[in-house]
C-alpha cells in the first residue's frame, strides 16, 4: 500500500465512520420523539429504552452503511477535488481508476461483513428488540401465530389448531383432513383431537382423545382412540413460533428452511425468496455506491458540502424508492425472486459505469 493509498483511505475511512455514527444518533433520536409518548404511557426507564435501542441499533446500521459509505466517498474525492489536490494526482500520471481502488478494495470488505452481520446479527437483534417491545411497551402484539392456526403440511394434508400453548408445545383442538394424492378434491380420512403433543425423542406428534374418520367410496367408518400417533410431521414446535416471525427476524439458516416448508406445502414462496436473495443483494450496495460516487464528485464543482450532502440523500432515497418498487413485482411473481433482489444494484452498477468512463480520468 503506497503513502497515497494510506491518505485516501484514511480520509475516506474516517468519513465513512463518523457518517454512520451521525446517521444513526440522528436516525434514534427521531425514533425516540416517535415513540415517546408509548415510552410514558409505559412508565418505562431509562435502562429499558437503552436496552431496546440497543437491539435496535444494529438494523440501523445495516440500513445507512450504503448510506454512510456514499457520503463519504461524495466528501472525500470532493475535497480533494475542491483543493485541487485530485487534479495534481491525474497530473503526476495517478488515473481516477487507481484512485478508487483503495475505496473499492474497502467497500467490498465491508460488503462481506455486512453478509454475515445483515444475516446473523441483525435478525438475531430484530427478534430481541420485538421480544422487549412487547414484554416493555406493549408493541406488535400478535396473536395470530397461536390461535386459529392452518398448516398445509404437505399437498395432500391439511391441519387446523384451535390453540397452540408453546411453554408445553401442546396444540388444542386438533383437526387433520387427507386427501387423496390422485384427486386433491376426495377426502380419504379426518382426525379430530382435543390435544396433539409433541413428543421430542422420536420427533413425532401423538394426538389425544379423539376420532378418525375414514371416507371409502360413500361409506364412512368412525374410530375413537384415546392416543394415537400421527408420525412425523413436516413441522415442529418451533416451526409454529417461527410463524410469528418476520422475514428480517430470521437469519439465513432460518428464513431458507421456511422457505423450504412454504414450497413443500406448494404455497408461493415468492415473497420469502425476494426477502432471502435481498440480505445477499443488499449489503453490496457499498461497493456500488462508491462506484457511483466518486466519478460523480470527481469533477471539481463551486458547489459546498450541503449540495454533496443533499446529492447524496437524493441517491440513497433513488436507491431505496427503486428497491421498494421492483420488491413490489417480486412479491407479486412478476418478476424472477433474484432478479428482484439484484435489479436495483445492477441499474445503479451500469449507472456508475457510465458516470465512470464518462468523466475525464
């Protein structure tokens, strides 16, 4: 790494962190006024919102990194630029090119950080920061995951729970329709049980008080069993919670065996899918960024820093409205889930490309 390397890396890093860290207080405290009056209402302390911003914080930062990186290289090459000090580099034979690439070379470092931190750290903080809004402030209460529950288990199978208690993983009111793999229209058996509960050694789900119904050709035949095994069905306890889970409370792991579950069951699990490409897509809005910044701050302007700071959020919200609008045609099926999930940095790359070998090098 040359001295001319250290210089404008330093300079970049140093803007880069201070920007995220400025966004960030910013973005909590306009969050705190919002919320304030939910905070009084709920006598709550000073520990409890510190702790519920804590587990708030890291979802912030994952937002604002594309953010905070495309300030800083907008500021960094536009002093330089402003100095004259970029054009003494071009002068003494330096490209615009080899420029970059340090900033390059560090945005993509800080994509694959983002990858792991986007897919593990954050849904992990997101599932804690819900937990404390519920149990402190009364926040996204839902109760839909553990009443009134339907679970196509597989395209043949289809169960219905009256109540799911997940401190004992016992599921009430129980009923369990079969059809017939060959005409999805016939109904072959149903089960209908006051409890069914998970056994955890062999994995399996044994119902309890209840009745089989078998359907053959018009005539019905009636059973009643106090206990009976159901066997092993595709889902577990923890699949009912995970139910209640948000796509952005779920790391990778996680988010891809529920997509697994949704496309078993053969339901469209288009949605999830554009959700689990966009925690891969999205960290890389860095390293485009910066490729988008620096030629554009490259040619030496009148203009202050308010107008690189307000070029800067006019990107970032192009950015994000385009994410949101080509999110909506992936939700829908229109488009391919990974196209949908990449669209938006591959229209911003060719944008920055053009912008690149427009301007003088």
């Amino acid at each position: 790494m040359t001295k001319l390397d250290r210089y404008v890396l330093n300079q970049f890093i140093l803007t880069a962190f201070f920007s995220l860290f400025a966004i960030t207080i910013i973005f909590v405290a306009v969050n705190l006024m919002d919320n304030l009056d939910d905070f009084l209402d709920a006598n709550a302390t000073l520990y409890m919102i510190a702790e519920y911003y804590l587990y708030f914080i890291p979802e912030i930062i994952k937002l604002m990194t594309p953010v905070a990186m495309l300030l800083s290289a907008l500021f960094t090459t536009g002093r330089l630029s402003t100095y004259n000090e970029l054009t003494a580099l071009k002068s003494g034979g330096v490209s615009l090119f080899r420029f970059m690439a340090p900033m390059l070379i560090f945005a993509s470092v800080i994509s694959a950080i983002s990858i792991y931190f986007n897919g593990w750290v954050v849904p992990y903080a997101n599932k804690k920061k819900v937990e404390l809004g519920r149990k402190y402030f009364q926040k996204d209460i839902r109760f839909v995951s553990k009443n009134n529950i339907f679970i196509q288990d597989s395209k043949t199978r289809i169960l219905s729970i009256g109540m799911f208690d997940d401190s004992r993983n016992i599921a009430m009111r129980v009923s369990i329709h079969d059809f017939d793999p060959t005409d999805l229209t016939v109904l072959q058996a149903r089960y209908d049980s006051e409890e069914m509960l998970w056994e955890p050694e062999s994995r399996t789900w044994r119902l309890s008080r209840g009745t089989e119904r078998r359907f053959d050709e018009g005539s019905e035949t009636l059973t009643r069993f106090n206990s009976f095994s159901i066997g092993a069905l595709n889902f577990t306890p923890d699949d009912i919670k995970k139910k209640q889970e948000k796509p952005e409370e779920m790391n990778y792991t996680d988010l891809r065996l529920f997509i697994n579950n949704q496309q078993r069951a053969g339901h469209d699990a288009s949605r999830w899918l554009v959700d689990y490409y966009g925690k891969i897509a999205f960290p890389f809005a860095s390293v485009i960024v910066v490729l988008f910044g620096v030629p554009f701050s490259s040619i030496k302007r009148r203009s202050g820093l308010g107008v690189e700071f307000g070029i800067a959020i006019g990107i970032s919200f192009l950015y994000m409205i385009f994410l949101q609008i080509s999110q909506a045609f992936g939700y829908n099926g229109d488009l391919h889930p990974l196209l949908t999930a990449w669209l938006a940095n591959i229209v911003f790359f060719t944008a920055g490309l053009y912008i690149l070998f427009r301007v003088p090098k």
